[in-house]
C-alpha cells in the first residue's frame, strides 16, 4: 500500500470496526477526473450487501468531513471475495497453500507474473512454487497478488 491508502486505511478502520467488520485492503486509484476508492471488508461470517451498503454510508460520511481525497472519486466497498487480493505480510502467511497470480514490479529472473503455489513466506520474501522450481519474491517487489480459487 502507498501512503494515501496508509492514510485512508488508518481513519477508516474504526468506523469499519464499529460495523463488525475489518478492512481487508484499500486501493486508491487516482486518475484526474475519474478517481477510485475501493475499501474491502472482511469479517469472519462474511459480508453481505448491506454490510457493504451500511460501511459505504458511514465511511463516505468521515471522508466527507475528514476531506483526505482532493477531488471528486467513486467509493466502493466490497468483500474481498474468493480471488482475493494480499495486501499484508499476514494475509500471505495464512493463504500459504493456495495457489496464486503475483504480478511484480520489476522483473524477477525474467519474469514479470508468476503463477504458482504460495509455499510460504521466508525473511520478508514469498516463497511460490511453480512446478519443480521455487521462487523467492520480495514483497516489496510485489505489485499486487491475488489468490487464484480452485474449484473441484
């Protein structure tokens, strides 16, 4: 996350709290005139639509009057859902054994997506597993990772 989202994260995690949730994530996107914020809650139950629609009225309100976006954006708010993104160290830790699609940075032996297993995490790096050949990933290399849902 980049210092906005550190930002918006930080005055919006009571608010969404109060609501028997937790913010999975935050993603600013700022683009001129068309402007995004997406807030993703979680909680243990799941999250319906009105938990969605309850959070969306009450953090749009504390922006309004906090006024931390300069201009005009859209808000949504929404569950994380089952392709997931890892925004922290512990959202990978605990999806170790799921399969993922990280999308790095800057190229990491020549490749710039990695599909694979995530093994684990080892000093800071992701560890993936692809076929025989395992792949440390710095997170801070990371652009964004996103669990890949298997169904059987």
């Amino acid at each position: 996350m980049n210092a906005k989202e550190k930002q918006i994260q930080a005055l919006l995690t009571s608010t969404v709290e109060a609501n028997g949730c937790e913010i999975w994530g935050v993603e600013w996107h700022s683009s001129g005139r068309h402007s995004k914020l997406c807030l993703y809650i979680d909680r243990l139950e799941g999250v319906s639509v009105d938990d969605c629609e309850q959070v969306s009225r009450q953090v749009g309100d504390v922006l309004d009057v906090e006024d931390v976006l300069p201009q005009q954006y859209t808000l949504e708010v929404s569950s994380p859902g089952m392709d997931r993104i890892l925004f922290t160290p512990a959202q990978f830790a605990t999806s170790v054994g799921e399969r993922v699609d990280v999308r790095l940075n800057y190229p990491f032996e020549g490749r710039k997506r990695i599909i694979g297993m995530l093994a684990g995490l080892e000093n800071g790096d992701a560890v993936v597993r692809v076929d025989d050949h395992e792949y440390l990933l710095p997170l801070e290399n990371v652009q964004r990772a996103r669990i890949v849902p298997e169904f059987d």
